[in-house]
C-alpha cells in the first residue's frame, strides 16, 4: 500500500531533505512551497495519511492551512516551525494540529515521530464496543448505533484511550501525557475543548463521556 505524505514548507533544501529522509523509510512525498498548494494537494489526494505544514509560509501559513484543512479532512498535521514561542504551538493545536516540533530537528527522531502519529491514526488489531459504541482501530472507524461517526485524528485517539480505559476515571494530565504525547505542554482546556466536540460528535453516546468533577473524565460503559 502506498502511504503519502504532504510536505509543505517554502525552504527548497528543507523539504529536500526531508523528503528524502521519508522516501527512504518507504512514504510517497508530495511538496508543496505554500499553505494553499498543501490544501490543493490534499483536495487532489485524499488518501494522503500525514500532512507536514511549517508554520511560516508565504500566500497561506501553516496555521492558515491547517484551519482550511480541518474544514474537508480529518489527516493528521504535523506542525513544523522555528519559532518557539508557546502562542505559537497553541495556535496551531487549536486549529488542529496533532503534533509540533520546533527546527532545528534530528531528523532521525523525526521520522520516528511521523511513524508514531501515522500509527496513532487508526493502526491497530482490537475491535472495541462499548455499549452501542463501536471502534475500529485498524481502520479508525467509530461507529453509534452502527452509524459511521467522522472524527477528527485527535478526537479518535482521545475516544480510543478513554475506551481502553472505560470506567476509570483520567486526570487531564494523563490524558495530554497520552493523546498529545510528552512533548506536548497545553492546558487542561484543549482537553475540554476535545470532549465538548466529542460529545457533540457521538450523539445518543455523548452522555458515555462523563465529567468527574475536580478527577477528569471517563468513559462509562452501560450495564450489561
């Protein structure tokens, strides 16, 4: 199967190497100079699995891009950027990005980091169902009452660690630590933001999703 992979960035030599460096572990890479050439390609592939954007770009940003695409697709963003300023990082998770790393990178690591998000993204062998909840992780699928539910790559993973933990109560803390990873330091209010729009998303199931108050939240599955 082939795997793409968008790389948006306005430096010539960056994504020079960088392509490579992904070609090498076996991904098709797609440039793009801009923002708006990044959301074109992806209008033009939508069977891409990844988009890198760098933030500063001329015509349309990173962070431009990334809100356009968050209208039509749900593919992982990974932002890359030298800036290392915190406004920054948050902006983009609020549009959302999955990931950001700051340049310089090792681009060993960061080829390891490519593979972790694509594997996050819907990689796995269990089927879960909880109650008339439903997920698929080798395909990402979320399914409620049987109906296909489209979430975003963030959304999933947060639904899928609170079912693998259903019925446990998780801090906020825990849940940035898994969903968002270690390099990741928000708030508490980008998971509420998270859960407010995963409640919306799954419907008559929403209510599974339960605030403990001063905790964190659960998933609760019915009673058999």
């Amino acid at each position: 199967m082939i795997t793409k992979i968008i790389l948006a960035d306005d430096e010539e030599r960056w994504r020079m190497i960088v392509h490579d460096f992904l070609e090498q572990e076996g991904y098709t890479v797609l440039e793009a100079a801009d923002g708006q050439q990044a959301v074109g390609l992806l209008r033009a592939n939508p069977d891409t699995a990844l988009v890198i954007l760098d933030i500063m770009m001329p015509v349309m940003d990173g962070i431009q891009a990334c809100r356009e695409i968050r209208s039509f697709s749900p593919v992982p963003v990974l932002m890359v950027t030298a800036r290392e300023d915190e406004e920054s990082e948050i902006a983009g998770m609020r549009e959302g990005a999955d990931q950001y790393v700051s340049k310089p990178i090792k681009m060993r690591a960061f080829t390891e980091r490519v593979k972790a998000l694509l594997r996050r993204s819907g990689k796995g062998q269990e089927l879960l169902r909880i109650g008339a909840l439903e997920l698929e992780p080798a395909s990402g699928t979320v399914r409620v009452q049987g109906e296909a539910v489209s979430l975003t790559p963030k959304e999933y993973d947060l639904l899928l660690f609170l079912a693998r933990n259903a019925n446990t109560v998780r801090s906020r803390e825990q849940i940035l630590h898994a969903v968002w990873n270690t390099d990741y330091y928000g708030d508490g209010r980008t998971v509420d933001t998270h859960i407010k729009n995963l409640r919306m998303k799954l419907g008559p199931c929403g209510d599974m999703v339960r605030t403990v108050r001063s905790r964190g939240y659960l998933l609760e599955a019915p009673l058999p």
